[in-house]
C-alpha cells in the first residue's frame, strides 16, 4: 500500500509541476490541477482501504476506514471541481485552455490520472464488497468516456475553443458516433467472449445510444441520398 500510494503520489506532483514549469506560472485554478489533486488524495483513500483487511485491531481498523472516507470526500470533490467549475468545455478563458498535443496533454491529467485511480483500485482491492467494486469501477470508466470525449473535441475544435459555445462541428458530431459504436461493439464481443451478461447489456445500451444520436441529432444535418444511404449503413 505504501508504494502504490507514494507512486501515485509522485507520479502526480511531477506531472502537476511538469505543466505548471511548461506554462510558465502556476495553475492552482485549473482543471489539471484539480485533477490531479483528486488522483493524488483517491489514491491515498484506495491505500488506506488496502491496509483496513480486517486482521488489525478493531480501533486501527476503524481509523483506517475514517481516514479512508475523508481522504475520498476530498479527492471527490476535486475531481468534481475538475468536471464543474475549471471544466475546460464550460469555462472560457486562456487560464483553462487544454494545453499539449493530441491525448497527451492537460486533459490526461485532469481527468485521466483520476479514472486510473479508481479503474486500478477496482482491479486491486479484491477484499472489498463486490459492490463497492462495481462503484469504483463504474466511476472510472465514466472519467475514461469523458476524458475520451474531450480528446476528441479537443482533436476538432483545438485548446483555445473547448468550451460548447463554440458549437460542433459536424465531422465532430459524427466522429462521437463513430466512436460509440466501436465502443459498443467491443462490449458486445467482449461479453460473447467471457459468456458476460452484464457487459452484453451495457454493449447493447451504447449501441442503442449511438443509434438514437444518429436518428435524433446527426440525421437532421442530411438531405435527400445522403440521409437514405446512411441509414442503410447504419441497419
């Protein structure tokens, strides 16, 4: 537990000094820094939860679990922060631009460093109920679906005009399409190869979503053949 902890907690500072040594001042009011506040304390929360495996003192255990929830309610918050208020697609201003090329920019730090967290303490802590795990995991892959969704905003719209009042684009709007239809039929064989009821719902619920953007929102952009062809496509 220590050197997961201290790992995740180096790996951050330097990334977070890293940027801020790039930018050239200090970024305390941004979404990199907010984010990586929130992998360094969700990382130290995962430690705590590893050493509480039930053959210490009933006290010790207690205070562990404490320490647990307190040092989750912080990094929560920031990583809340993180996706509210120094949300890049929210906020304007040159302070919160994304900076750093494609995928490997302040993007990852913010909302990437976080979702590793949480996916690694859901693959590691296997003493903690089933439940809890579905929770650390879902929160994970919900930051990994955003964060990949601002890479692609990021990839068409560039940094200095992330936020939604600029618009999107439409190679934009159809490349979110494209995208969840390959994550859905991932799912999909997925859950065929490891026989997995539950990856085939959420496989289904994906492709489901990518099907009704493309009638409720992409189809409205086409006219005459173009729309007729690419609904063939799509069945």
């Amino acid at each position: 537990s220590a050197a997961w902890s201290t790992a995740g907690l180096t790996v951050s500072i330097l990334l977070l000094r890293w940027i801020e040594s790039t930018v050239g001042a200090g970024g305390t009011e941004t979404h990199w820094s907010f984010g990586l506040h929130g992998a360094i304390w969700l990382g130290l929360a995962l430690a705590q939860v590893q050493r509480s495996d039930g053959r210490a003192a009933a006290l010790l255990d207690k205070l562990r679990w404490l320490l647990a929830a307190v040092f989750g309610v912080i990094g929560g918050a920031a990583t809340f922060g993180a996706l509210t208020v120094v949300n890049p697609l929210l906020v304007t201003g040159p302070s919160n631009a994304v900076l750093g090329p494609i995928v490997i920019n302040t993007l990852a730090a913010a909302y990437l460093m976080p979702a590793l967290v949480l996916l690694g303490g859901a693959w590691r802590l296997h003493q903690l109920d089933p439940r809890l795990r579905t929770a650390l995991a879902g929160g994970g892959a919900a930051l990994v679906l955003f964060w990949t969704f601002t890479v692609i905003r990021h990839f068409w719209q560039g940094g200095d005009e992330m936020p939604m009042s600029f618009g999107i684009s439409q190679p934009e709007q159809y490349t979110y399409t494209i995208v969840l239809l390959m994550a859905g039929s991932g799912l999909f064989y997925q859950s065929l190869a490891r026989r997995s009821a539950p990856l085939r719902k959420a496989g289904l619920v994906v492709i489901g979503l990518a099907v009704a953007k493309v009638f409720l929102i992409d189809i409205t952009d086409l006219d005459g053949l173009t729309r007729v062809f690419s609904l063939l496509v799509l069945g």
